[in-house]
C-alpha cells in the first residue's frame, strides 16, 4: 500500500478501459506513486459490472485457491500468483474499506451486501480517483505505440498520441458489445506481435432443437442434475438451478455446462440430460411411484407432487400416461417410461446463443506471452494485461470478477514501478 520510491520520477501509466480490471490496475498504480490517466470510451466507467449478475453482482467465491485455480480448468495455473498477492479475503477487505459490505451466499457466493452491482462500480471509481488517477471518457484506444521493443503510447480513435511509459491493456472480451466490450484489446495486442486464441462464448445459454423448452419460457428448476452427452457418452454434470427460455435453456448449471458444450459441438449428437430428482436412485423413485400409485387420484393432478407444475404436459407426453387416468390403474411399463422422463428428460442442443449474449468470452491473449507474476508481455515492454481480455475463463460462481480484480491489482502495482522487472 506504500507510495513510489522517494526521488524518483513518477512513472506514466495509461490503463485503457474502466471496467473492474483497469480500475483495480488504475487504482492500485496510482496507490503506488504512477502518474496515471484511464481511458475509457463510454461515458462512465464500469458499464458490464453495472449489469452484472442481473444487477447484484457476483464478485468472488470464498472457495479455497486449489478450488479456485480448478474452476478455470487447466488455465488456472496462471493464476496462482496473481490470488496469493490479492486473494479473495484480500478483495473483501478493499471492498469494506471502501464502504462495499459482502455477504456469503449458497456455493460459496459473495455479492455486495446491499444487492447492488452500481454500489460497487461507483466505490471502485471513488477510490481510483481518490488515489490519483485521472479519467479520460468517451475516448476510445486505437492502436498501440511501441520503440525498441517498449511501448511509448496509444494512439485514440481522434489520432491523438497519448505517451505513456507503461500500458494496461483491460479492454474486457467480446460479450455484451453494447458496454463496450468490442475486442479492441485483441486487435491491440494481435498488431504488435501477440498471440490471441480465437474467441468464442462462455458460459453462454444453449438453443435446442425441440419446441418444448421454449413452450415453458420462464420455467425454473431447482435442485436438478444436468448432464452433457455427447453421441450418448457422458461429459460433465452440474447440480443446481436452469432455466427454460424463449430460445432453450438458460440458468446457472447450464452456463457452467456450456463451457464443455462448446467444443463438442460439430462432433457429433450433443444433447442434455435433466434428471428432476438426483436424491433418489431408480430403485427408490420405483417405490415411491409403488407407493404412491396405490390411489385413484388421477395422474394429472399427482404430477405438481413429483415436480414444477408446468412440467406436467411433458411428462405425460414422454410417459404416455393418459392425464385422466387413475394412479391404480397405471401399468409397470407406464411407470418404468415416467421415471424414464423425470431422470433422463433429453433435450438435444443446436448451437449457443451468440458470443454477444455470452456473460464472459474463452480465448483471448495467450497465457505463454504474459509474465504471471506480473501481467506483464514477454514481447513488448512496459506492456500489461488484465482482466478477461486474457485467455482464461471459469464457470460459474463469481471466479471470473475475482481474476479480473486480481489480475488488474499485480498488473497496476507492477505497471507503477520506475524499472521494468525482469
């Protein structure tokens, strides 16, 4: 938390975009003793994590770091360095001591205690500016300025030369294009030498091929397992929360299931598998069923006791039982095709909702080019990189906010130094 070094001339730093990442990197240089000025080319910082999360703003998980570095899969590893030096209970403190309460929810959640992500934009632009920094808005980076294998500036949209003794590149991806994210920061990176895998969506709804899911928009299911296929093979499962749409299938687990989705797709059958109660084994559902189908009751109205009641038409569509029939007189092969549909209800997958819908982007700058230990490019000098503009991307559950907040802060404190580390 220490200001720059006494005597030494203050370093110039330009972070380019003001959303989480280049407010912490902007913040914390500033904190440092740099000179630094952000751009950012919407009129106010922090657009996306405005509208995060629906509004309420996952901002981390209180997972263990092993836990953490899984949740990016086998990218995570970059990781380490960057939540050792700034670690979730780390970002929880900054946030108290900036006025932002948090609170712990199921899985580990952490949101701002007063359910709103705008609380946390606005303390995150407070105390940048508090610390120094400047803001330049609606200007929009262009293309970056390099001599000697250092970069000297960035050049705006106006043609304006900005000079800068260190660069921030924390330009986000390429989702919700409407708060700016455009991918500006690949083309930035790709022009002076730069590594950019190709990007596609994460986590990011699903669109099926049958009519039914869109027949039951709105429709949430909670406590399920969701599991992909791929040609009948089992992939990846998730238990929690979905959600049916106008399109498909949305909601936390299958946003998590997307991320394994995607490459599969155009290999071959790609399907999910929803099993509306995974506490029970077939064995034990077949007795409840048993026990249950001892009354006249017809099958219609059982079905709200089973599941959702807005799932009935399918399950008496998958099952064949007819709705009036009376439970006594349902047969063993009905009941067999039931438990059929309410553990292997099967929706086969098209494609993704487009990369613009995703709520984060896979692919970005190449780890290999990029110090850990700094964010710092191994190609251009005095050149960093932060947030999702990196190639790296998690399920689920506040893991990438808390990549974007630490990778921002060691890239900020790192940018602030009067000498280049080696």
């Amino acid at each position: 938390m220490s200001g720059g070094l006494p005597g030494a001339s203050k370093v110039r730093v330009l972070v380019v975009g003001a959303g989480p990442a280049g407010l912490m990197a902007a913040g914390r240089a500033a904190q440092c003793g740099a000179l630094v000025t952000v751009l950012e080319r919407n009129p106010k910082t922090a657009v996306k994590l405005r509208i995060t999360g629906k509004g309420r703003c996952n901002l981390t998980n209180d997972a263990p770091l092993e836990s953490f570095i899984e949740a990016f899969g086998p990218n995570g590893v970059f990781l380490y360095g960057a939540l050792s030096r700034f670690s979730p209970a780390d970002l929880r403190e900054f946030l108290a001591k900036v006025g932002v309460a948090t609170v712990v929810e199921r899985g580990g959640r952490v949101f701002p205690a007063s359910g709103s992500a705008v609380d946390v934009a606005e303390a995150l632009e407070r105390w940048t500016l508090k610390q120094g920094a400047q803001f330049i808005k609606r200007c929009r980076a262009r293309n970056l300025v390099v001599r000697d294998g250092g970069v000297v500036g960035v050049v705006t949209g106006e043609q304006r030369l900005i000079p800068a003794d260190r660069v921030v590149i924390a330009t986000g991806g390429l989702s919700y294009p409407q708060t700016g994210s455009t991918g500006d920061g690949y083309k930035m990176a790709r022009d002076v030498g730069h590594t950019v895998i190709p990007c596609r969506p994460s986590l990011v709804p699903l669109e099926t091929a049958e009519d039914w899911p869109k027949q039951l928009q709105g429709v949430s299911l909670r406590n399920v397992m969701a599991t992909v296929l791929l040609d009948e093979k089992p992939q990846a499962s998730e238990f929690g929360e979905m959600l049916f749409t106008h399109f498909g299938i949305s909601g936390p687990i299958i946003l998590t299931l997307s991320r394994c989705v995607v490459p599969l797709l155009g290999q071959g059958r790609v399907e999910i598998s929803i099993n509306l109660k995974p506490a029970l084994s077939e064995e034990k559902l077949d007795a409840r069923l048993v026990r249950d189908f001892r009354s006249k009751k017809h099958f219609k109205n059982y079905l709200p006791e089973l599941t959702v009641r807005a799932l009935g038409p399918i399950l008496i569509q998958k099952s064949g039982i007819p709705e009036h029939q009376p439970l006594n007189l349902i047969t063993v092969e009905q009941r067999r095709r039931l438990i059929k549909a309410l553990t292997d209800l099967r929706v086969t997958i098209l494609r993704t909702r487009p990369i613009e819908e995703a709520i984060i982007t896979a692919g970005g700058v190449c780890l290999k080019e990029v110090d850990p230990r700094t964010m710092e490019s191994k190609l251009v000098k005095g050149l960093y990189f932060a947030g999702e503009v990196l190639d790296l991307d998690a399920k689920t559950g506040g893991y990438n906010l808390q990549a974007a907040f630490s990778t921002g802060w060691v890239a900020g404190e790192s940018a602030s130094k009067p000498t280049p580390v080696e």
